[in-house]
C-alpha cells in the first residue's frame, strides 16, 4: 500500500497542525479552512472532499479535524 501524499501532523504544544505534502511543508492549519486552503494552492481543488480518505491524507496523532493545543 502506498503512503498517503498528504499528512496531517500532531497538533503542536500551541494548537494548529503542520501540513505536508509529499514531504514539503504546505503550513500550519488552525482549522480545516486552512488545511482545504493550502491543499487548494497545492493544486488539490477539491480538498475538502478527500480530508477523510486515507489514501489522500494521513492524520497523525490526535483526532482528525482536531486542531487545539497538545
């Protein structure tokens, strides 16, 4: 199986999530605005309909779609 191209890393000490792509970092998203805006300038327009495929985005530690401090 083959590793998802985008991760969603764990929310930091002071909340947001860092965001990568195929091992470039995208930025740190708050919310799933900004998750679906940087997938978007990544050439992704329609991210919001991928967040929950596995085979698109891998969430790392902590819930997905959760954003709030560790």
């Amino acid at each position: 199986m083959r590793a998802a191209p985008i991760v969603v890393h764990p929310p930091s000490p002071t909340g947001g999530r860092r965001v990568t792509a195929r091992g470039e970092i995208l930025g740190l998203a708050y919310d799933d605005r900004d998750l679906i805006e940087f997938l978007r300038r990544a050439g992704l327009p329609d991210a919001g309909r991928v967040l929950d495929d596995p085979q698109w985005v891998e969430w790392r530690g902590g819930r997905a779609h959760a954003y709030e401090a560790a």
